[in-house]
C-alpha cells in the first residue's frame, strides 16, 4: 500500500533510486509512510497476534464435534482433538533449570534439538531468562541509558526499586570476555514503549520531539543453551551449567533454537544468533554434548 512504502518494480534499480530520492526529498512524505508502517506493524505484535491465535483456537476447539466415531466411514474423516500430551511425555520446565547467574530467572524452555550418544537420549534446550522481576535488585544491577548511538551501562541510582524499572539483559562488549550483565532500565525513561513486554522499544526524544534515530528494539530477556540427558527418553537430569552462553556482538540478545544433524560421529549444530543487527544462523560441533567448538 502507498500509505506505508512505496512499490517498485522487480530488479529494476533506476525504479528502486527514485522512490528511495523521493522520500528522501520528501520529509512529509517520509513521517507519514513512517507513522502509518509502524501503525500496522503494531497490530502484529505478540500479545495482539498471540489473543488472536488463542481466539482462533478456541473457535476451533469449539467446532470439533463432542462424540467422535471410532472408525471412520469410507470417505470420511474421524474427528480428533487439536493437540494432545502423552502421558509419558517429558516435559522440562523453567523450575528444572538454574540461571546462568544469580539475579536471573528462568521463564522459558523451549525448542530443543535432540540427539542420541550412546545409550543416552540428549536434549539441547533453549533457555530463556531475564533480570529478576520480584524481591529486591539483585547485587551488583546496573542501570542502562539509551541515549546516544549505542545504549550504556551506568551505576544505579538511590531509590530505585524493581517496580521502577524493567529488565534488560545487557550484552558487555568492554568485558573480558564480553558477557551478559543484569541490567534494568527506568519504565519512566521519556521515549520507552512497554506495550510488548517482551521488548523495551526505544525512540529518542530531542526537545520533546522525536528524533530522525528511528526506533530501536531492546529485549527484556536473553537465552542460552543447556543440555538435558535421559537414559530413559522419560526422565531428564538438566547440566547445572549453560553449554553456550552469548560471545559476540552477533549474540547480543541471545542464542535460540538449536537443531541437530550427525555426520560421521559429529554432531554439527545450527542455532540462531540474536542482535540489535538482526537474525543469522550459526554452526556448532561436538562429539558427545560436553565439549562444543563454533565454527
């Protein structure tokens, strides 16, 4: 729609310079695609899109007949339910893993890549954590300011309290080595947008006016890898510590969703990177789920 970008024909790069120019040379025209992009976007953010998955379930749920045929006629189908959970499925929950560090919690496991060595059935789970949300401010929290070209982190201020503020796992660059450090930044900070709690959405305000930065995305949660081992394919001792934990600026908001292959007795591991950058997929190899080499 020319209410929110501008349509140019394929691989045609004379089009593609002239619509880039004219919204260049068209300050109005540029706020306005702008305004009216993120309007829609926003309709798709997760807990919007997450109501109406739920919605849609439901009156799925509710259209599925409550007397079901035990065999179907010919040409016919049986109606079954949407999703089912075995009684014997495994299932790993926050509560099973420790943090990779005091003042983080746990609040997912999820998407795990699976693999079998030996006698043993492996899990690579990801981790998903955060700063603490309840209690006290964990020893040692920082305070993060956005503003400037890249946020930073500051000491934190006296009187602060958890409800002040919303965590943001920071990604050190100038540590050695760079790693996660907990970190909160302010809810009242001018310029925050909170609507999706998975995010801190970031625009700087200059003069009470928005500047022409544009708008940043920062996550509330970082994630990291850890492996589950079963002998069973039932019951699953989760490692105390993480197997890979976030090591670059790719890395920034957090490694996910490992999937594994074996070739010729490695097993070669996709996960995908996160960062203020954007996505990537990344390699991984080991030979028994201890020891792990990045390629």
């Amino acid at each position: 729609s020319r209410s929110r970008g501008l349509l140019v024909g394929f691989r045609d790069p004379d089009e593609l310079s002239s619509a880039i120019n004219s919204i260049l040379d068209d300050p109005e025209l540029k706020a306005r695609l702008e305004r009216n992009a993120y309007a829609y976007a926003n309709e798709f953010t997760w807990p919007k899109t997450g109501t109406r998955f739920v919605e849609v379930m439901r009156e799925l749920e509710a259209s599925t007949p409550t007397k079901r045929p035990t065999q179907a006629r010919p040409g016919e189908w049986i109606a079954v339910p949407v999703g089912a959970r075995l009684a014997d499925n495994p299932l790993i929950t926050p509560d099973d893993v420790p943090p990779s560090q005091p003042g983080m919690e746990v609040i997912s496991t999820i998407n795990a890549g699976a693999a079998r060595v030996g006698d043993a059935i492996v899990l690579l789970l990801r981790v998903a954590e955060r700063p603490s949300t309840t209690g006290e401010l964990p020893p040692g929290a920082r305070l993060v300011n956005l503003s400037g070209d890249q946020p930073t982190l500051e000491p934190m201020q006296p009187g602060l309290e958890l409800d002040d503020l919303v965590g943001m796992p920071f990604f050190d660059t100038s540590a050695d080595p760079p790693h996660v450090v907990l970190a909160y930044v302010r809810r009242d900070l001018p310029g925050v947008d909170l609507d999706d709690p998975r995010t801190i959405r970031y625009r700087d305000l200059t003069d009470g006016h928005y500047a022409d930065s544009g708008v940043t995305d920062y996550l509330t949660h970082t994630s990291h890898l850890r492996v589950a081992r079963s002998t069973d394919g039932e019951h699953f001792q989760v490692d105390p510590e993480p197997a890979l934990l976030p090591a670059s600026e790719l890395e920034a908001y957090g490694v996910e969703d490992p999937r594994v292959t074996e070739i010729e007795g490695t097993f070669r591991i996709t996960y995908v990177s996160v960062s203020q950058l954007g996505i990537t997929t990344s390699l991984l190899s080991t030979s028994d789920f201890r020891a792990f080499e990045r390629s």
